[in-house]
C-alpha cells in the first residue's frame, strides 16, 4: 500500500472511533439515566416503638436545663446599665 492510502485508511478509522464514542454518549446520556423510581420502605414497627427509638436515638430532645438563673434573671446589671449609644 502507498503512504496516502494508509493515511486515508487510518484517517477513517479515526472517524469511525470517534463517531462510535459520540454514538455510545448519546445513547448513555439519553436511555442509560434514566432515573429510577425508588419505592418506599414499609415500616414494621408499631408507633410506640417509633416513638422508642425517636427518643432513644435523640437525647438531646429531653435534655434539662442546665443554666440555673435563666428563669430567675439574676442578673443585677441587666436593668442598671443603659447603652447610650442606642
């Protein structure tokens, strides 16, 4: 085979590849992501043991007030001082 015939062989063999990578893109990004639709899952468990395991799982949704003087404003600066600037 001549030099030009072996270009234009490789040439179209390039093509071809790179046609065939376009085609399989196409096809990837149109049919092969398609989204599926997940089911939900059936809960088992009754609603005293969903409220068990709410509560067993979240200890902070029950936990007590640590700050003693919240409620009792024992502050004696709180009502003293005015800012001026306000």
């Amino acid at each position: 085979m001549e030099e030009s015939s072996k270009k234009s062989l490789f040439t179209a063999i390039e093509i071809i590849g790179v046609l065939a990578i376009i085609a399989g893109g196409l096809w990837y990004w149109f049919v092969g992501r398609q989204a599926v639709e997940e089911e939900p899952l059936p809960t088992y468990l009754s609603e005293e043991a969903t409220q068990a395991l709410e509560t067993a799982q979240n200890p902070v949704k029950n936990l007590a007030e640590t700050n003693p003087f919240k409620e009792e404003e024992t502050n004696p600066l709180l009502n003293k001082y005015k800012n001026p600037f306000e």
